[in-house]
C-alpha cells in the first residue's frame, strides 16, 4: 500500500491509501489502450496523438476515476448530470468533463454549468435550451450533434437527413458552438460490421465540414467505444469513449 495525497499540478486529493495492484491495473489498461489506439491511428494514417481518449467514468466508483487520471486519463465521459456533479465537485477538474449521456431539459441549467463538452444534444429544441443556459452564464458551450445513425428505437439522436436542417438552425444560436459529431452505431458482436455506420459517419461529417456554417466547427467525430474502436478510428473518428476497458466493471452505486 502507498499514500497519494495530491496531484500537484491541480490540488486534487486523493485517497488516502490505494492499492498498488489497483493502481498498476489501472494504468496498465490506460497503457494498453492507448497502444491500441496508437496502432490503429498509424494504420489509418494518422497520428497517435490526434485521437482524444475518453474514459467512460459513468458509475465507476471516485478512487478508480482518480487513479484513472494519475495513468493519464485527461477527458472523462459521463452520461448522469447528478452522478457528475458529485464527482466533479469532489475531484475537480484536472481533466476535462464530457456529458455522453441523454440530456433531459429540466438538467440542461445544471449540465451546462458542469461540462467542457455536451455529446448528445440529438434536437434543436434541446439545443436552444443549452444556448439559453450559457447565455445566463456569459458562456460558450461546447457541443457534438448526435446521430442517430443506425435508426434505432432505442437510442437517442437525430436522423442523417435532418442534420442539415438542424446544423443550419444551430448555427443562428450564439452561445454553443458545434464541435462535431457523435453516434452509437448498433452493437455488433463483430466489430467489422460496424464498419458502414462508422463509415457513413465520417461522410456526414465531411460533407458538414464543407458546410462551412457560423459556429459549425467540425473538429470531433466522436464514435467507437471498447470492443470497436478500432475500427472507428479506422474509419474516421478522431474521439472515441472507452469505459469497461479501462475501468473494469461498474459498481451499482457510485460514490
């Protein structure tokens, strides 16, 4: 056992004692997914350092989150408004907070005043919401438009022939700022056939980018998460959410 007090850098506490073999398993999983990360960026072309990791801390448990960042985890993903603000208020912000989860109206003040980066705006109605919101705070939010994109029932966004339409809507608001995309493609038990939703993505998001639309600033195609990534960054993405890989199974009970 060893003691952690601080990341100096940004006075964040930690607990008192943490298990070396946590900590070692942490920061292995950190490791390993980054040279898989590195290898698929190389293989497409691209630069390791380009692709932005995001470690999916939803219900992970404070002292796992911390010892994610001591491996050098820098952007956490969550998808609870009140989950996060006990965590942020309790960690800080020595890394960068996205919310990857569906946005209710009613915990867009909050969410706002929390986050660096809002994944799943999927409407115009909810955007306009989040542009209200920042506006009362003197702030531009960030945002990803989220797609939708394998048309499912079950899932949250908008659809690829709306986009247009709501990206042109977006633009008139000026306190967000469009930084992208986002979708969850249907899971496939075989990565490789993900492979055309990815793909599709990335074809969306150029012909966007050529758009050339005020306050679009496609910089992020957030899609991939642990057991496809790979084939994400393949085919474009350039952010991808990884949770279970990293952290190992999710506790029912977040601290």
């Amino acid at each position: 056992m060893f003691t952690l007090l601080y990341l100096n850098k940004d006075n964040v506490l930690f607990p008192e004692s943490l298990s070396e073999e946590d900590m070692f398993i942490t920061k292995d999983n950190v490791n390993q997914i980054r040279k898989r990360i590195a290898s698929a960026a190389l293989k497409a072309g691209k630069l390791p350092e380009d692709i932005a990791l995001i470690g999916v801390s939803k219900k992970v448990d404070e002292d796992r989150i911390r010892q994610a960042i001591a491996a050098g985890v820098t952007i956490l993903g969550e998808n609870r408004v009140q989950e996060a603000k006990t965590k942020i208020e309790s960690i800080g912000k020595p890394v960068s907070w996205h919310f990857i989860g569906h946005l209710q109206s009613n915990k867009v003040k909050q969410a706002v005043s929390l986050f660096d980066l809002i994944q799943s705006v999927d409407s115009v109605a909810l955007a306009r919401e989040i542009d209200r919101r920042a506006e009362q705070i003197n702030k531009i939010m960030n945002i990803l438009v989220q797609l939708n994109i394998g048309q499912e029932t079950t899932k949250h966004g908008t659809t690829a022939d709306y986009v247009w339409t709501m990206l042109e809507q977006l633009a008139t608001l000026k306190h967000i700022s469009v930084q992208g995309l986002m979708a969850i493609p249907p899971y496939m038990q075989n990565p490789e056939d993900s492979r055309h939703y990815f793909s599709r993505m990335k074809e969306l998001f150029e012909q966007a980018k050529a758009k050339n639309l005020p306050r679009i600033n496609m910089q992020y195609l957030s899609m991939g998460m642990s057991h496809d990534f790979e084939v994400a960054i393949a085919e474009g993405a350039n952010m991808v959410r990884v949770g279970t890989a990293i952290f190992g199974e999710r506790m029912h009970n977040p601290s």
